[in-house]
C-alpha cells in the first residue's frame, strides 16, 4: 500500500468492516481481534483448514 491511505473516513471503515464479515462467513477461519488503521490492517486469526490466500483476496 505504500503508506497510502486507504481507509479515509468512518464510512469506508464501516464498509471494510462489512466487507470482512461477508469473507468471514465464506471460510472456517476467524478473527479474534483486529485494528484497522488509515494506512494499514491487523489481524489475529485462528486457522481453519482452507486456503487463506482464497480469503484474503475477497477482502482487499
């Protein structure tokens, strides 16, 4: 991302959060925790046994 923001407003942060709720019901892993901030994300998941890589994508 560069250091860019991308999440700009509670609006879009909303949105991202949705948007990770809808990814979240699509796979066996979960979130414990995580901390969305202007530039960058962090999340603590516990694993499941499908491709993460597949999940990721749905939530960039």
């Amino acid at each position: 991302m560069d250091r860019e923001w991308f999440l700009t407003s509670d609006n879009e942060r909303r949105y991202y959060l949705q948007l990770l709720a809808r990814a979240l019901r699509q796979t066996d892993w979960r979130c414990v925790a995580y901390c969305l901030m202007s530039n960058h994300l962090h999340f603590a998941m516990i694993a499941g046994e499908k491709n993460l890589e597949s999940w990721a994508k749905k939530v960039r």
